[in-house]
C-alpha cells in the first residue's frame, strides 16, 4: 500500500470523524464503504430505471390527464 496525503476541508474532517465506529478504524475503510454505497446505489438506480422502461413498453403508464380526473384534481399542466 502507498501511504499519501489528500487535502481536505475541515469540515469534510470532521464528518469523516464522526461515521468512524471506531478510533482504530481508518479513512480509508470510510471512503471505500462511501464508494461502495454509490455504486449500489447507482447499480440500483439502473435496475429502477429498466423496470419502468420495460413497464412503458407494456403500456403499464397512467396519462396526466386521467390521474387529474380519477382524483379530481385541477392542476395547471405549465405548474411545472
């Protein structure tokens, strides 16, 4: 393993501090899970985006308009 120096801010020190479990444990072990979560994440992100694409596909989609209407809601469709 090399050893180096990364600068960070104070602030970034100090949130890193706090998800420590332990004094022992290292900022690397902290930066390696936070990575790990982004990837799940993001692996996770792509499977929701597949699913809804193969739903659009099917059909399986509910029109602007006829969710209005079925909760009776009047919304300005440029409120958006």
């Amino acid at each position: 393993m090399v050893n180096t120096t990364i600068q960070i801010s104070e602030e970034l020190l100090e949130r890193l501090k706090v998800m420590k479990i332990s004094d022992k444990e290292s900022y690397e072990n902290i930066i390696w899970e936070l990575i790990e979560d982004s990837m799940e994440i993001s692996e996770q992100t792509k499977l929701n985006i597949s699913k809804a694409e193969k739903e659009i596909k099917e059909g399986k989609i509910h029109k602007w308009e006829d969710i209005k209407r079925d909760l009776k809601i009047n919304v300005r469709n440029n409120c958006f």
